[in-house]
C-alpha cells in the first residue's frame, strides 16, 4: 500500500476531479430528502449483509445460466501470431498479478520477474508515474507505432481511447455481451463507448462506503453497531444533522467527514442527469444542493479542511479529529490503516481496532481501471485469453480476489466471497473489529447506476464545480448564484465548445 499511496499521492493535482468521472445516477441516494437504503449489515452476520436492499438495481443479479465463459472466434480483421504480447500502464500494482494469474505463475516473484524480462513472451511497459501523467506517455507510444497490444486507462480519462480508433472493439476478440453478464453495470458502463460498443472491461469494482471511528460514534452519536451508523448517516440530510450533533457535542473538536473531496467523490454519484446534455452545460437542483450541505458542513466544523493525500488526512484519523472517512475499494488494504496508526511489525496502533465500515449517505465507486486492446494488436489470442482471465472466467476471478487480494467486478462471485465471509485480508478484518466490510461495499457496489450519465467532459466539470464551491461559498463570502456563475466561468474556459445561453 506504500507503493500505491505514493502513486496516488502523485494525483494531487487531479484530486478534485475524482477518478469516479460521472454521477451514478441512483434516484434513492440523489437528493437530501429521500433515504439511502439502510444497511441491513450487521459485523456478526455476513450472509444477512448480503440480503438485497432497496437502493439496488432494479434488475436481479443475473441467473448462473445467463452468464458464458465461452469465447468465440478472434475476427480475421485482428493481428495474431506475434513471439512479444505488450502490456502497459502507469505502475505495477495490477499488471504483474493479472498476468500471473493468466500464466499460472507465482504472485510472489512476478513483479521482479516482469521488471527483469524473465516472463517468456510477456513485455510490461511500467510508466512509473501517477495514472493523470499516463495518457501522454499512451500517445507516445501509438504515435510512435512501438510494440503494444493492451493497456490500462483511469476512468478520468478512458473515454479519450474508448471513444477513439485507438481500442478494439471486444467483439471482434470473440467477446459478446453474455460473457460479460455478472458485471457491475456500473464497470460495463465506463467500457463502451457513445454508441454502445463495448472497448474496454475491468477486473475490479472500485465500490465506496463510509468507514468511522466506532468508539466515537458510541461517544457522540450514540450507536453500537454499522446497521445503527447506517440509519443515522443514510441520506445526505441525516449525514449533516449527524456531523452537526457530534460537532456540537465535541466542542468542534470532531469532524464526521474526512475532506470536502472525499465528500464529493460519494456525492457526486447521485447526479441522475449528465453534467453535458445537447452540448450545454446542466446545472440542477443537485448542485445547489450539494453546495448549501457542503457550506453546512464547513461552517460547523462537520468536514475536515485538510487535503487528500496529505499527511494531515490520515492523521486526523489516528488523533481523533476526524471520525469517518469516505474510502473506496482500493483503500482499506492500507490508507484505512495508515489512518488507524497500524504498525505491521506490533500489529497495533493508536486506532487500530476501532474502526467499522457503513454503507453511507450514497451508493458511490472511487477509482477503477479498465482494460483495451489496441486496434493494432498483433497478439489478438494473447489479448483474449488476458482478458478473458481477468473479467471473465468466474473460477479465476475468485481465485484472484483471495490471492490479490482484490474486490473482483463479478457480482456473482462477490456474493459468493461475501456470503462465505472469508477473510480477504486479517489485519484489515482486525481493524475493523472483525466486520466483513466488504459486505457494506458490495451493496453500494450494485446500486450504481451510469446509464445515460457519461460523457466525455465529466472530469473537467466535476473538478470545475467543487473548485468553485470551495473558493466562492465555502472559503469566500460567495451566495450561490455567484458560485453558479463561477463555476459556468471555469467550465466555458475549459471547455469553450460548448453552447452558452445569451
């Protein structure tokens, strides 16, 4: 986790922005007045966490039969029979372990293995740099016609490649829409492009939830379990009230909220409409909304002001001053325990323990990385069978999940990991007091909804509107509708193509 905190760290600039590029469109978790399903979760009962809720899809998991492992035939339009299948991406967090575990080799050495050329007919490109600097060196290397079959993209800036000639259409690997069945809709979503052509598929659901100092909440708030937390913080208007309450109670000691970032990163998953529609930019009761609780929020000491990736962010967690943090997927295998003070040498820390997991005012993902292939493979039953491994075949998608270990984008085998509660990782399960956290996730995982939602400026506009919120209504003395005119000022400079009404 070291290694991917210092990666993310690199992303300071694109903080704002979020690598979650769109809203998530759930109608239950997009306004302050309506609930957030509670959790039906409890830390001692994993198989009742995973018992549907009301703010899921409206459409079942799909049954086993639904789904197909067969592939069909590689069109004879794709390059095949090449000695060298590339792979490139920004770090070596994924890569090494996905090829692993499609060549059946050890998680152990592969990384140094692949890093000294030692995989026989495998090359893995490391940029070796933060995933917002990976799409010039992408460039690079389709400009210069250097040897590339796949390569990973950010949801920040996926649809830069999904939507160009630059990515292979799946179906032409033999991929159809059965293979591809037990995704989180969500992940299937970012992967196609403005006419529905799937070109890009992940292994991970990057889903979100709300993690809390649960000796605070006991002390301030009153509850004793995550089921408890869930009806006190289940929509955005109980979660302001909530932060309200502890600040008053703590004397303006305690945040409920970790940064106005992180606070974003969930919020901005209840848009049900798209942020460009008909080339104009849509500004909705939503962004006012999300505004005024913000300002709420800011004023009583409620959210944190501190930075994401900071020093400051995670030890407000060791020393109090925040009790929860929104937090994704990604980050409970190490930023949840740098935030705890663990010491993996003692196993202890100044937090460590005290912590549980709920899923929050929102049903949000954070983070992701989708797989394309490029139109100039030369390695097309390498590219399948790759990605036929990572996103496709359920037995290697379990297996993974527990060797990674990994929050793999299969609902079914989720359900199944879920249910079975298995310990992904024991000192994380410890941290949280022996919860089966992610159950919590897997819940948000399946309500998020982004049909109709995305569209290829979100990025810009999303950093856009929390850069003015912050500097206009929080930080100055701003009313709303001079944020709405600073924000519609930051968007039309960024992105000048737009339509404006006179």
């Amino acid at each position: 986790m070291n290694n991917l905190k210092k990666t993310l760290a690199l992303m300071a600039t694109l903080v704002m922005a979020a690598t979650a590029f769109v809203g998530c469109g759930d109608e239950k978790t997009s306004s302050a007045s309506e609930s957030k399903t509670e959790s039906s979760a409890d830390e001692s009962s994993a198989a009742e966490e995973t018992t549907a809720g009301e703010g899921e899809e409206t459409t079942d998991a799909p049954a086993a039969s639904a789904k197909s492992e067969e592939v069909g035939a590689i069109d004879a339009s794709v390059g095949t029979g090449d000695s060298t299948f590339t792979v490139a991406a920004w770090d070596a967090n994924d890569v090494p372990y996905l090829i692993a575990q499609w060549k059946g080799l050890s998680f152990d050495t592969i990384a140094d293995d692949l890093a000294n050329d030692k995989v026989e007919g495998v090359k893995f490109i490391n940029f070796g740099c933060g995933g917002g600097d990976a799409p010039e060196k992408i460039d690079q290397l389709l400009a210069g016609g250097d040897d590339l079959d796949v390569y990973f993209c950010e949801a920040d800036w996926a649809l830069k490649y999904i939507g160009s000639d630059n990515t292979l259409d799946l179906a032409k690997l033999g991929f159809t829409d059965a293979n591809f069945a037990d995704l989180y809709s969500y992940t299937d979503e970012i992967g196609k492009d403005s006419n529905g052509v799937r070109k890009g598929a992940s292994w991970q659901a990057a889903a979100g939830g709300f993690m809390y100092r649960s000796d605070l909440a006991e002390q301030y708030l009153g509850v004793k379990s995550p089921a408890e937390m869930q009806a006190k913080i289940g929509n955005w208007s109980d979660f302001v009230a909530a932060a309200q309450t502890i600040s008053e109670a703590s004397g303006s000691s305690v945040a409920l909220a970790d940064t106005l970032g992180g606070m974003w990163q969930a919020y901005a998953c209840g848009r049900t409409t798209p942020w460009v529609k008909d080339n104009k930019l849509q500004i909705d009761d939503f962004c006012e909304e999300f505004a005024n609780n913000a300002k709420a929020l800011w004023d009583c000491g409620g959210v944190t002001k501190n930075t994401q990736w900071s020093d400051a962010w995670t030890a407000a967690g060791v020393n109090g001053s925040c009790m929860g943090y929104f937090v994704s997927t990604w980050g409970f295998g190490g930023f949840a325990l740098d935030a705890s003070g663990y010491n993996k040498d003692t196993k202890t820390g100044e937090t460590y323990g005290k912590w549980a997991v709920c899923q929050g005012p929102a049903s949000y993902y954070w983070g992701g990385t989708w797989i394309v292939v490029n139109s100039a493979t030369n390695n097309g039953e390498e590219a399948q069978q790759f990605i036929k491994t990572a996103t496709v075949d359920s037995a290697a998608m379990k297996d993974y999940a527990q060797k990674k270990p990994e929050y793999v984008n299969n609902k079914v085998v989720m359900e199944e990991l879920v249910g079975s509660n298995v310990v992904m990782n024991q000192a994380v399960t410890d941290n949280f007091g022996g919860q089966n956290y992610f159950a919590e996730l897997h819940e948000n995982a399946k309500s998020i909804n982004f049909n109709g939602l995305i569209t290829q400026y979100d990025a810009t506009v999303k950093t856009d509107f929390i850069d003015a919120v912050q500097k206009t209504m929080l930080e100055g003395s701003g009313s709303w509708d001079d944020t709405k005119e600073a924000f519609k000022d930051k968007v039309a400079n960024d992105i000048p193509d737009l339509d404006w009404d006179e």
